[in-house]
C-alpha cells in the first residue's frame, strides 16, 4: 500500500478507518488482477453502505455522480471491480470480499469485522496492514456493459417540477407515492 494513496484517503475522509483501507486493498488487489493502469476509467459496485466506498472515489475516480460507482447494499465487505468497456458488451471484472474464514488468522481484525469486540481504529488498521492481501478472496467475473439510456427530462403533471422519465411516466417518483 502506498503511502500517498492512504494519505490521499485520510485527507477525503478526516481519517483513515478500518474500512477505507480494506477498500484500498481491495481496489489495490483488482487494480493488480485486472492490469489496471492509470488512464483506465474504472467501475465498482460496492455491496454495502461503509467506508471502503471512500476509497473507491479516492483511488479510481469512481464516484456515484460520474456514473462510475453503484452502490447495491447487500450489507458486505465486498465490491466488484471493471475496467470500462463498450456498451453491450461482456467485460472482465472482479468481485473481492473480505473473507471471514481468513480474518480467524487475525483474532483482532476478525473480532472488529463480526462486531464481536470493539477496538480503536489505528489497532485494526496496523492488523489490517499486518495481514496485507491473506484476508481477501476474489474470482474473476464477466460483467455485460449496461448500455446508457436516452436521457428523458419531463415536467411532472401534479406538481410542477422537472424529472428523469424511465418509462412512460406522466408524475415524478415522489407524487407517484
């Protein structure tokens, strides 16, 4: 891990959590597997609501707004990792968890991940270093490039205001409530 990347994570976040920098590793791990170099657009799907989202954006310019990180809360240390690819096509990608049955080598690391035991968060990050790539368990996974949507922009018939049309909508999301 280098140390500019952590140091460009605690800048973005105010600290470095735990969570952020098993996020580092992940994205650090598939930038490995998939020969990612760094003029290469990348997508994440990150399966839960935590700090190793912040990673994500910080390392590969993947943000919710450029369209380039989707977050799926599945409630998991996990995300799937792209290069970008043309629309409709299949891509390699890789989905990287951290993995329960190898945090048991690190008994605090494992203790902080199934929130059986509270520590503070320079501890779990030295044993998250300490254990570098060993507690992660990966695959490779072919994903098919979603093709970009006609950008439809409505005024809504009850209240008035501009929304993105999906289908054939005449009311926004919140009136159709």
């Amino acid at each position: 891990m280098k140390h500019n990347e952590l140091k460009k994570i605690e800048e973005f976040r105010g600290f470095l959590s735990p969570g952020a920098l098993i996020g580092a590793h992940m994205f650090n791990i598939a930038k490995k597997v998939l020969k990612v170099d760094e003029n290469d657009k990348i997508f994440a799907v990150c399966e839960g609501y935590n700090c190793m989202i912040d990673a994500v954006q910080v390392l590969g310019k993947s943000t919710v707004g450029n369209g380039r990180l989707r977050i799926k809360d599945r409630g998991k240390m996990a995300m799937t990792i792209s290069k970008a690819g043309d629309e409709g096509k299949i891509i390699e990608g890789m989905r990287i968890i951290l993995d329960p049955q190898k945090t048991t080598r690190y008994p605090r690391l494992h203790a902080w991940y199934m929130n059986s035991k509270k520590f503070p968060p320079e501890e779990i990050n030295d044993e998250i270093m300490n254990a570098g790539e060993d507690v992660y368990s990966w695959k490779k996974v072919n994903l098919r490039v979603p093709e970009k949507a006609e950008k439809r922009v409505k005024i809504c018939k009850i209240c008035g205001e501009a929304f993105l049309q999906n289908k054939n909508e005449k009311t926004c999301i919140s009136c159709r409530r």
